[in-house]
C-alpha cells in the first residue's frame, strides 16, 4: 500500500510541474468596441453652447470636442466624403455637390441626380472606410451617407440604405439599432448615421434662429435615443459625432451680381450663391475670363489651378474653369434670380470662416474625458476612424497627432 502511495504521489507532483510549466492556452483577443460616426449636417461648432443638446453636451463631456474645420468648399458632398476618405475634396475627386467630369460626357453630378449618386465613377478617386473595412472581413453599415449608395471600388456596405430625406430622426436611429440585433457574426463592426433637418432649418431661417435651436435640439433627442439603445443591448461603442460645415446669415442687402460684369449667354453655372462655379460658352472664354477674374467688391474670382494654395482646390479637373468666392455672408446671384430665402443661411464659404466651423464630439473607451481639441481639420477624422476600426488606413491629408490628446490610449 506505501508503494502504491508513494508512486500515485509522484505522479501528482510530476502532474502539477507539468501544470505550472505548461502555459495557459491563450485569451481571445477583446472584440473592438462599435464605432459609430455620426453626421448632424450644418451643425455649426458653437450651437453645442446654445443649451439645447444635452445629450451631445453629455457626450462632450464624457470624451473630447471641439471646432472642426471643414473642407473647401464647405459643401455637403465634399465634406462628407472627406471625412470618410481623409483626403479633401480636389483629392477625392468630389469637388462639389454639382459638377462635370470630362471623362463622363454628357451627365451633370448632383444630390438630386439619383443615376449618377449611385454611378461608383463618381466616387472612384477614393477609398472610404467602410470599403476598407468590408475588405478587411468587418461588417459596416450605413443610414445615409454620402457615397453609401454606390458599389465604390467595386465594394458597397454590408447594409445601406437608400437616402430619403422624409425619414423621421428616430426611425434613422432604429435602423442603426436594428442591425445590432443580427446574431453576433452580422453585427456591423462601423456604423454611419446621417441627420440632415438642422442644415434645412438653416438654410430656410438662418443660423441664429428658434428653428435652428428646435431641429438642434429633435437630433440631440435621437442622440439620446442612439445612447439608450446601446445601453439597453448591452453594446460598447465609441461614437464620433461630426458636422460637415457650418452656416452663415445671408440677407437681402448682401448680394452680388454676376450679370454686373458678364452678360447673359456668355457662360452657365452650375452653383450660385456662396461660391459659383462658371462655364464660359464655347468662343467666349477671354470675354468671361477677363470680365471676372480677380477681385470685385465682395467676391473674388480664379482661373482653375490658380486658387489660393491654402484652400487645396482647383486642380481637379472636375473643377469648373471659373470658380468665384464670395466674401462670407454674401451671395452671388443674378438680377432677375429668386433666391430660396435671403434672410436665411448659406454655407460654402472660405472653410477658415468662423461660420463654417464644423461640431467635433467623441466618446467612449477610446476617448479621454473633459478634453477640448483647438480647431483642427475634417480630414484628421479619418486616420481616427481607421485606428477606431481597426484597418489600416490608406494614404490620406490627415493627422492622427491632432486627435491624439482626445485618445485613452
């Protein structure tokens, strides 16, 4: 029996050497917290002081903000895909909200041209991070942006939907939500969402105005309801919340007139009020060039490739051969034109204005909290983005070292 004893002893203290040098099969890596990137179109920086966005103030609170600069032009389009790209828009070839591309003869790109939206030429120029990220094996999902809606590279989202500007706030929210109730291997890993009722409310009555305040405070209402939901499911997330421009109050007494120095029938446009992109008419370039470029009272104008270097525009050939700036606050338009409504808010002026400076609001594991950023550019949102997600980004105008102090890590 002390033999018996003796040799099953052994065996025990040779069973727990084994156990103490045999190393612990190893954790599975944590799964990457959601990323969500949020874009509140319009959203000036300084509404976030207005004390009608709680939940936004919240979140600000918890992680980073601060003022974005956007773009040039600081335009819908252009932005939106410069914050998704990280390379701005003379790069990313959307260089306007409406534009030709001599390589597409014969279509005119707008927001309301549904064919050439979802056309991927258009968008080709630029990778976005969902693309990236799809390629890299992680599910993406997108309720409206820019972009979203077209097989970019060959590659769409995992889930999209087809923008629709009647869709209420909250239903935009639940979409998101929606998705998150797939079974776990469906689940998106990066997620966008797009609100667009404060860029209309400032269009139609100005920046400073109650309906602004009222649209402001519906999408910070939907934030909460974004937060709530997640909270609910259990579901960790960094969200990003973004604006692609500012807005600025035109009126009535601030207008310059195109027609003051080139006629009628000399050329057509395809934007006019805050910037104009001019087509002179075949056989009336000289006339049209030497009548506008330069500077006017209110407005300046460049030959394309010859704008100011700081702005980062005019050498894409999507650019029109004209490109004219009016002075912030001022609107470029004809005599006989009828302006939307010149007491309300534009945007697409200079991006230094303090006008177009865009929200900036980050939280989450990610983040560090009570952090206040100086202004730095949209496209340093991208490289954040792609650390966020957990790709690798491509070449890009960012900076991730102007975010870094917003970072936990």
């Amino acid at each position: 029996m002390s033999r018996i004893l003796a040799i099953a002893s052994g065996l025990a203290l040779l069973l727990l050497a084994a156990c103490a040098t045999t190393p612990a099969p190893p954790r599975a890596a944590a799964e990457r917290p959601l990323t969500i990137l949020v874009s509140i179109d319009a959203f000036r920086a300084d509404y976030l002081d207005r004390g009608v966005t709680p939940n936004l103030s919240r979140l600000a609170a918890e992680g980073a903000h601060g003022a974005m600069r956007p773009s040039f032009p600081s335009k819908t389009f252009p932005n939106h895909y410069a914050i998704v790209t990280g390379l701005r828009p003379d790069r990313n070839g959307i260089v306007a909200n409406n534009m030709t591309d001599p390589a597409i003869p014969g279509v005119v790109f707008s927001m309301s041209n549904e064919a050439a939206v979802v056309d991927a030429r258009w968008w080709n120029e630029a990778e976005p991070i969902w693309v990236t990220a799809e390629r890299a094996g992680k599910v993406t999902g997108t309720e409206f942006w820019p972009g979203s809606e077209a097989a970019i590279q060959g590659v769409r989202p995992h889930y999209f939907t087809h923008f629709n500007m009647a869709t209420p706030s909250n239903d935009r929210v639940d979409q998101v939500l929606a998705w998150l109730d797939k079974p776990p291997a469906e689940r998106p890993r990066f997620e966008t969402l797009y609100f667009d009722i404060v860029d209309a409310a400032g269009h139609a009555y100005g920046p400073d105005s109650k309906e602004v305040n009222q649209a402001a405070a519906t999408v910070d209402a939907a934030i909460g309801r974004l937060v709530d939901g997640l909270k609910a499911r259990g579901i960790v997330a960094n969200i990003v919340v973004v604006a692609d421009h500012g807005m600025a109050a035109v009126s009535a007494s601030r207008r310059v007139f195109i027609d003051d120095y080139v006629p009628k029938g000399a050329y057509h446009t395809l934007d006019m009020g805050p910037i104009g992109t001019i087509y002179p008419e075949p056989g009336r370039e000289a006339e049209v060039k030497a009548a506008l470029v330069g500077s006017h009272p209110h407005l300046e104008c460049w030959e394309r490739g010859r704008l100011p270097e700081r702005l980062h525009y005019g050498h894409n050939p999507r650019t029109a051969p004209i490109f004219c700036l009016p002075q912030t606050g001022w609107v470029l338009t004809t005599h006989d034109a009828h302006a939307r409504n010149p007491e309300g808010g534009e945007h697409g002026y200079d991006n230094a204005s303090p006008e177009m400076a865009a929200v900036f609001v980050a939280a989450g594991p990610a983040f560090r909290h009570g952090v206040t950023l100086p202004t730095f550019d949209n496209v340093d949102v991208y490289p954040l983005l792609a650390k966020l997600v957990g790709v690798a980004p491509r070449p890009n105008d960012g900076k991730l070292t102007d975010l870094a102090p917003a970072l936990a890590r």
